[in-house]
C-alpha cells in the first residue's frame, strides 16, 4: 500500500503547477466553445455527438466518440464555468489514481518490493504523459486508462478465483463494464479485453507458443477457452456498437493531419508507417524533444529505402521480435531452481525462472529501505511461487505496450495525426514494466555488487531524469505562448500560426504579423494561416492586401466560408456591391460536409445571408432583403447570435409598412439579447410612429442607460424630442451626440441640423463645418438621412 500511495503523491506533486495554467490549444474547441457542455443544451445530446460537439453521423465528423470524458467536462462547467483550474484539478487528481493502481498491478507481478515501486514511480514521472496531463482534452486519455487497469485488475481477480468461486463471473462482469467504461472514454480502451486475453493465457496459464492450441482442446483448460470466447464476444459486440453508432463511416481528415496517409506513393506510405511506432518508442524512451503537434511535416515522410532511418525501423522491429520470441520460446531442457526440476518455465522463484535462493542470497545488495527483501520480493516462499517469471512479464509488458498502441498505427484505418503524444498515455504502461522488469533481470543475473548497485542507481537515476524533464515541460503548458513557442522546433508552420493567433489577442499586431508570415514560409498553402492574416490586416484597415490573403485562402480551400463572408465586407464597404453580391451568394451555397467544423461554417454562412441582406436593405429591395433574412434563419445555427438578425427583419418590414410583423420581430430580438442597444432604438422608433410616445421614450432611454458613451443612441433620442417639438432638449441630445461620435459624418451632420432646428444657429455652424471637414466633398443641397442603428 506504501508504493501505490507514494507513487500517487508523486504523480499529484508532478502536475501541481499545472493547476495555474490556462486553457491550451484543442481545449477551445473542446470545452470553450462546445455547446454540449452548456446548460440549456440537453444533456443526451453528449451521446449523439462526437468529443467536439459535432453530430457523429456528420460527414465532417471527427468520429472521436468520448461521452464519458466529455460529460465530465459539462460537470466541471457546472460546477466552475469556464475556470480553467477545476478542469485542471481532475485531470491531476485522475493520474493520481491511475499511478497508484499501475503500482498496484505492478505488484501483482513483481510482488510487493522496492521493484513495484521502481515501476510505479517512472509512470508517475514520465514525461510523455505531459500532454495528457496538463492538456484538458487529455482527460480522455486518463480516463479511459482508469478503467482499463480496473478491467484488468478485474479479469486478473477472475483468473484467481475461477473454479473455486461463484463470484468470479462477478469479477468477469466488472471487466466487461469497465473495459465498456473505458472505450467511451476513449477508443483504445477496448484494448484492454485483448490485453486481458494475453494475460490469462501467457501470464496465468504460463503457455507457450506450441502449447496454445493443445491446452485449449484439453477438457481442463475448458474454462480458459471460454473466458477466452466471452472476452471476444464483448471486444467484438462493443467495436461493433461503436462502429454503428458512429454511422459505419470511417472519419476523414486533411492531408495535412496525416500527409503519408495522403501520399501517392505506397513505398513513402510503407515506409513511414513502418517508421512512425520507432519515433512513439523513442519519445518514450528518450522524451528530450515533445510537442503539443507532430502533424504536417514534423516527421518527414521516408520516401525512398536509402533514408537513413529506415535503419531505425529494422533496429526496432528486430529488438520486437527477440523480445517476443525470448517471452514466447518453449525451454527444451529442464532446469533446477530452488532444488526442484523446472520444466518450460513452470516452476518460479523471486519472478525468475532459473535462480537458486543460495544464488540470491550470495549476490544480491540490499538498500537501506528494502531489508528484508530479495529482488524487490519480501522473502516468503509461498508468495514466490505465485509471481510470474520475467518471461511471462516481459510478453505481458509488450501487449500492454503494443495492443493499445495498434488503433494509432494506420493498420486498420487512417487516423488525423502522425504523432499524438497524449495517445501514449496507455501504452506507457507495457513501457514502464518492460524497463523495470529487464533492470530487475539485469540486477539478478551479474554477480558483482558493484554492478548490481549500478544497474539500481541507474534506474533510480532515469526516474529522477523523467521527474525532471516533466515538471521543466509542466512549464510549457502553463499558457499557449509558452506552449507553441516550444513547438517551434519540432513543428514550425503550426507553432508559429498558432503563436500568431495568441499574440493578437495580445494586441502585439506586429509581432502576430511576423508569425503569421513564419508560418506561412514553412507551409505557403495553410488557408487557416491565409485567412488570419487577412483578418489581421482587416482589422488594421489594410484592406488591399487583407483581399489578397483571403483570395489565396479560398484558393487553397474553396470551402472557407469565413473568407467569403470577410471579403464580402471589404467588397461591400469600398462600395462594390455587386461584387459583395456575388460573394456573399457563393458563401451561402457552400455545404457543411466534410468540414471539420462545421458549427463555425453555419456560422460563417448565415453571417454571410445576413449582410447581403444588408446589402439588399442598403439598395432599397426590402422583399429580396426579407427573403435572405428568412433563409438566414432557417440556416441559423444553434449557437449563432440571432438579434441583429431579428433587429434587421424588422427593420425591413418596417420599410414596407408592414408594423405588426416588424414589432414582432423588434420583440424577438429583445428576446434574444435583452441589452441588444440597437433593438431597443428600432423599437422605440416604431412605438413612436404608432403613437405609443411614453413607451417609445422609455426605449430610448434604456438604450443610452445600457451605454452612455454611445453618440447613435443620444442622436435618435434627439430625434424623437425633434419630432415632439422639445427643441431645447433635442439641441442638448444632438451636442452630446457629436462630442461622442465626432468622427462619424452622420451623426455630426445631424447634430448641425437639429441644432439649426432649434436655432442655435452658431453651435449649428460649428458642426456644419466639421461634418464638411469629414467629408470635404458633401454637396450644399444635403438632405437630413435617417441614421439606421448598427
């Protein structure tokens, strides 16, 4: 109990720090901006959605089905909003436990020693485990690893009590519920039923290879085939649902996700798909160099057989293959261990086949801390006899590193990433007992002291390295500069745009420029890069070359909605409208499949049908204005904020006369946003044109109370006082509306006339001249317009 509990401190003291850190990278999409986290959004909807809120049978689906994980989040947004520390706080208190039951099923192998306790150590330490840990969106990866030790340590209980306990079917259930458990945390989790088969039949049973098929056939090895069969039967029964649930569609990504997936050429897809498990080996065996992202070209593609790394690959697959056939191999000659004759491995001391206790006692050193105990095993020969051998372990540790991994290897499907370091969260596992298993076996079998303490310190040394490395990249993740300048190296083109869209929002224009640009030098044809660019120089009123960005944008993705509706803006503003037209029209016709995200294109194409309703207004065609506005609402996503929309169908059925309908949409869109400042003008306008004066004022009043720096709400209040003859106080509205607003033409040139009106004939000429230094070329016949609110 001592190990599971120190391990577990260890691996909650690891990630302290991350509880500061903010929201990072696919946090957004996963928890800020999905709505099935939202109250008003009913709860089932998490079971028809994949992890990223968009409907799991959508064409454009990630088809990463996580309700679990996801309802957790909508617990914690429950619970503390949007605060990032909650999210954070169950991430670290879920590693916590997993640590401590790894260091638990350690035990069970390795028998209760300062082995175990080597073992849970490193998986609390390890490095690799950063992003699962410090990343929100990694809880999947932690949850589901919860319960796929639970279903392990379950069936273990099964194998244990079978044939002598009714309640090992008990134990049997609770590994089906929690293997089920695990797969809706995430996907890999069924994995854990396979790694339960290898247990049961190398672990437990003790087979080997040529001894498979023999056994199964024996009438008293009847049990094992059936558990075998049912662990089957429910793998097969939950991938099927999963598939089925999932619309029987494989996901589709963008080359950039995956580009060997993508390549023409089958040698450069062999080739990199055989390299790609060496590259996940040794960001576990040595963790120097991590990344929030290896898509694009962090791992360049192995395109001929002379790339020096394909030497990596056969080195990899060569050390797999003698690791197998060490753990598989049938012994031919009997052994004595412990005075008795060991035949094929079946007799066991101190979890090693073939040591005598004299041998043991004569060349082991012992710690400080661990008096008392051989080989990490207290000295008790009845629990001896009970542990695995470090063959049987080490085939076990391959299946817990391989079988989890096999999803990720492009094997059965093609997945949205080359490298997913938060993906080896599970196979860390099979890792983490493969190193310590072989350092205890490298520890048994030299008979030097001096060899033994240096084979211990080691190991001691790499868990204290892997602490290391981990609380320095607990740093990276504390915010998303932090994070994506660390990146750079490994992935430059998505590193730097990322960086890009932080600084923005930094307001370093500048310097969110530069990276832009960096960005695009590494990856020219990035339309997501493109068009933030585009938008940056928008914003900064550098409309030629914004057009220019968003251009290259859509030629790089004809989909991208939010280039058309950006550049429709530009096109509208510098008064070409029938270009705008033409713009906004070809935006509303792109459909969502196949996109990625296509709650964000909904949203992008009904603001498109809303500004070419405006265009339409602008122009005078209210009818065809109309038509667009209604087609923006039935194309209206459910996230999208509707009340400038409402605000503008009712000011288009006010310009044909038709009040009835414009109150009710007035209404809707003070429905919608309560505060919505130019509903409340557009409202009071109407109630005063139908004689409702009192109620009228009480609109427009409410509209400057919601915000006093606004000049458009003194100048319509103004209006209505013009209108109701209260000169004096239309003239005070009018000033004030032009000290607020002293750049807007409009509104400073009705200032002028109201005061005129009023005759305050010097005040009036003094906002005479200004609205002319606004616009030197304004003509003297100018007639009062009216101001429609924005």
């Amino acid at each position: 109990m001592i190990a599971e509990l120190v391990s577990s401190a260890l691996g909650l003291a690891l990630y302290l720090n991350t509880l500061s850190a903010d929201f990072c990278y696919d946090d957004s999409r996963a928890i800020k901006t999905n709505q099935d986290l939202l109250p008003e959004t009913p709860w089932t909807h998490i079971f028809y959605n994949d992890f990223w809120g968009t409907l799991l049978t959508h064409s454009g689906s990630h088809k990463s089905y996580r309700p679990l994980c996801t309802l957790s989040f909508r617990l914690n947004h429950a619970i503390g909003g949007l605060n990032p520390w909650s999210y954070h706080l169950v991430n670290v208190l879920l590693h916590a436990a997993v640590t401590g039951l790894f260091t638990n099923f350690s035990k069970i192998l390795l028998g209760d020693g300062y082995w175990t306790f080597m073992a849970g150590l490193m998986f609390a330490s390890h490095p690799i485990h950063t992003e699962a840990v410090a990343g929100i969106v990694g809880r999947a990866d932690v949850g589901a690893s919860f319960f796929f030790l639970l279903s392990l340590l379950c069936y273990m209980k099964h194998c244990s009590t079978r044939g002598s306990s009714a309640r090992t079917w008990g134990w049997f259930l609770g590994t089906g519920m929690c293997a089920g458990c695990s797969m809706l945390w995430k996907e890999q989790g069924v994995t854990v039923l396979a790694v339960s088969a290898v247990y049961d039949v190398f672990v437990f049973h003790r087979l080997k290879m040529k001894q498979i098929l023999p056994t199964i056939y024996k009438r008293k090895n009847l049990s094992l085939f059936l558990s075998i069969s049912l662990l089957t039967f429910w793998g097969t029964s939950l991938l099927g649902s999963r598939l089925y649930w999932m619309g029987n569609k494989p996901p589709s990504f963008s080359n950039s996700d995956n580009p060997a997936a993508d390549s023409d050429s089958l040698l450069a897809r062999t080739l990199t798909f055989f390299y790609l498990p060496t590259k996940n080996l040794w960001l576990l065996l040595c963790p120097d160099t991590l990344s929030f992202d290896w898509s694009m070209d962090a791992v360049p593609l192995l395109k001929t057989i002379s790339d020096w790394r394909n030497l990596h690959t056969v080195a990899f697959y060569t050390g797999l293959l003698l690791l197998a056939y060490f753990g598989l191999k049938s012994p031919s000659i009997e052994r004595e261990c412990n005075g008795k004759f060991v035949t094929n491995g079946k007799q066991n001391a101190n979890g090693h086949s073939c040591h005598s206790e004299v041998e043991y006692g004569n060349s082991e050193i012992k710690p400080s801390f661990a008096s008392k105990v051989e080989n990490g095993i207290r000295n008790n020969a009845s629990q001896r006899t009970q542990l695995p051998s470090t063959e049987n372990i080490v085939v076990l540790s391959l299946s817990l590193l391989i079988i989890p991994f096999v999803p990720a290897t492009n094997l059965f499907f093609y997945v949205g990433f080359v490298i997913a370091e938060r993906v080896l969260y599970i196979p860390s596992m099979g890792f983490c007992l493969l190193i310590t298993v072989g350092a205890r076996a490298l520890y048994v079998k030299v008979q030097k002291r001096f060899l033994k303490s240096l084979i211990f310190y080691a190991t001691a040394a790499l868990i204290v390295f892997y602490g290391l490395k981990t609380a320095i990249r607990n740093g990276d993740w504390q915010n998303e500069e932090m994070l994506y300048r660390s990146g750079i190296k490994v992935n430059p083109a998505k590193a730097w745009g990322n960086l890009g869209n932080v600084l923005k929002s930094q307001s370093k224009i500048s310097e969110a420029e530069s990276a832009y640009r960096n960005a695009l030098y590494y990856r020219s044809n990035m339309a997501d890069m493109l068009y933030n660019l585009g938008l940056l120089l928008q914003e900064n009123s550098r409309f030629a070359e914004a057009l220019h960005y968003y251009k290259l944008a859509i030629g790089s993705r004809p989909t991208l909605a939010s280039a058309y509706l950006n550049t429709g803006i530009i096109l509208m503003n510098q008064g070409k409208s029938e270009e705008a037209r033409r713009t906004f029209l070809k935006c509303s016709e792109i459909p969502d499949e196949n996109l990625k995200d296509p709650h964000a294109h909904k949203n992008s194409v009904t603001s498109c049908l809303y500004n070419l309703g405006k265009l339409y207004h602008e122009q005078g065609h209210y009818e065809d204005a109309l038509s667009v506005y209604k087609e923006a609402i039935q194309k209206m996503p459910r996230q999208f904020a509707p009340q400038s929309l409402y605000n503008m169908m009712g000011e288009a059925y006010m310009r044909l006369s038709m009040l009835p309908e414009a109150e009710h949409w007035y209404m809707e869109s003070l429905r919608s946003k309560t505060d919505h400042i130019p509903a409340h003008l557009t409202y009071g306008k109407l109630l005063a044109l139908t004689g409702r004066k009192s109620e009228a004022e009480k609109f427009f009043l409410k509209a400057i109370e919601l915000d006093p720096t606004k000049g458009n709400c003194y100048m319509h209040y103004g209006q209505f006082l013009l209108e109701e003859a209260r000169l004096i106080e239309a003239a005070e509205m009018a000033k004030k509306a032009a000290e607020l607003d002293s750049t807007e033409f409009d509104v400073v040139f009705n200032a002028a006339h109201m005061l005129r009106q009023a005759s305050l004939n010097e005040a009036a000429e003094k906002y005479y001249d200004l609205a002319a230094r606004l616009r030197p070329n304004i003509t003297a016949n100018l007639k009062l317009e009216c101001i429609s609110p924005v």
